[in-house]
C-alpha cells in the first residue's frame, strides 16, 4: 500500500482498508488500476457507486488528481482525507462522510446473533444486491474471496438488513450496510458477526450523518473526514 502516515493511525487503518476494497473490487470487474505517490486511479471506467480516483494521503496536489481522472467525462473522487476543494474544476460535492473505527474487543465476543447469516450462493446474493442496489457492482465470485463476507438478516423468510465485512491485515471493513426499517437498530448484529468472525481486529468504515450517531453509540470513534466530488461532465 502507498499510504503515509497521518496523525491519527485509526485513520490511516481505515483509509488502506478502503483502499485494499477498491483494489479487490476492481479486480474482480478485471479493471486496471494505479497506485502512485499517495493516489490510487482506474484506467477504465468503475463499477457503478465506486470512484475512478482515491487520495491515499492528504498532501496530494489537485492538480495530480484532476490529470487522474482526465480520461472520464463524468466520475467521482474520493477524497480521502476532505483536503481538497474540486469546485474550480468542475466538481461538486456529492456527500461528506465520517471515517470511524471501532477498537478490536478484549473480552469474548458477544453470542451469534440470532436469525443473521453469511450469503451463499448466487441466488442469495442476487436477492441480497437487489435490496441493496449492487446489481452487477458486488459479484458472485467475491463470495468465493477470502477477504470478504457477505451478511444477511432474515425475518419470516425475507432478507431484511445486510452488511459487508472486508478484511485486510489490520483491520476489518465494515460496508454497504442496509435495512428494510431502521438501520441503526441492526447494527449490534452486524457487528456481533464482525467479532465473531475477526475477534482481534478493529473495525473501520465510513458513515453519513444520517447513520452516523448509531456508529458513535456503538462505540465508534470519529477519526476523519471523507468528501467523494462528483463532476457529471466537462466544465
């Protein structure tokens, strides 16, 4: 990975986190990509929901990143640390989210919670995209890779809350979390699975304000700002 360190090392954690998802997630949509001084960047147009540039430090010049993407007429950037401003360029904020990251538990983790299962099967992935609005983006064959896991809630029969584990060395992402009601109150299962699974690693993500004070209850530090910009075409 191609990070430098920043003043906070949960945030570090989280941003190469993020940073081996792009990268396995790319891969299995065989897209080339690039790691070079602190920005990561496709060389062809990303799967939907995902940007086609990532800052991996929070002193990489605009300008380099704005050449990184110079090839797409409409793309988003993640930035990955809020440091830079894109308006001048034709950028827009799409949103603002909070990088977190949750300390790995001393103690036993808490019991397998009840009626929460790992997706098997293309069938129960295809069904679990479709709530989720991943059709075509999350692929069967990252059921099959060992770095991710795929969660479901059921009641009565239906999927009714899911979430995304993505483990790397020193963490565990936590991502593409959803409900059918309300998503705060899913939360204790999903990360009751994400301690039993991965007992000894943190885990890390980034949430909008909506969701975000259930993560803060939860005992999620806030570690830093993420601001993805979105140019939807040329200047």
């Amino acid at each position: 990975m191609d990070e430098s360190p920043t003043s906070d090392p949960r945030l570090g954690v989280a941003v190469r986190a993020s940073h081996a998802w792009y990268e396995d997630v790319f891969a299995a949509h065989s897209i080339q990509t690039r790691t070079e001084d602190g920005l990561w960047r496709a060389m062809s147009d990303p799967p939907r929901w995902h940007s086609a540039a990532k800052t991996l430090r929070p002193d990489v010049p605009e300008e380099r990143v704005v050449a990184a993407v110079d090839r797409f007429d409409s793309c988003s950037v993640a930035d990955s640390f809020g440091s830079l401003d894109l308006t001048a360029h034709g950028f827009v904020r799409l949103f603002t989210a909070t990088w977190v990251s949750r300390l790995a538990r001393t103690e036993d983790p808490a019991p397998w919670p009840e009626d929460w299962a790992i997706v098997i099967g293309e069938g129960e992935l295809a069904q679990w995209n479709v709530l989720q609005d991943t059709t075509g983006v999350l692929l069967p064959s990252m059921l099959e890779h060992p770095r991710f896991t795929f969660l479901v809630r059921r009641s009565s029969g239906r999927m009714v809350a899911g979430g995304v584990l993505h483990r790397v060395d020193d963490a565990v992402e936590l991502s593409n979390t959803w409900a059918t009601g309300d998503e705060a109150d899913e939360l204790r299962g999903v990360l009751a699975c994400a301690e039993n699974l991965h007992p000894p690693l943190p885990v890390v993500g980034y949430f909008g304000d909506d969701v975000l004070g259930a993560y803060t209850d939860a005992g999620f530090a806030q570690v830093g700002p993420q601001i993805v910009w979105l140019r939807e075409s040329r200047p």
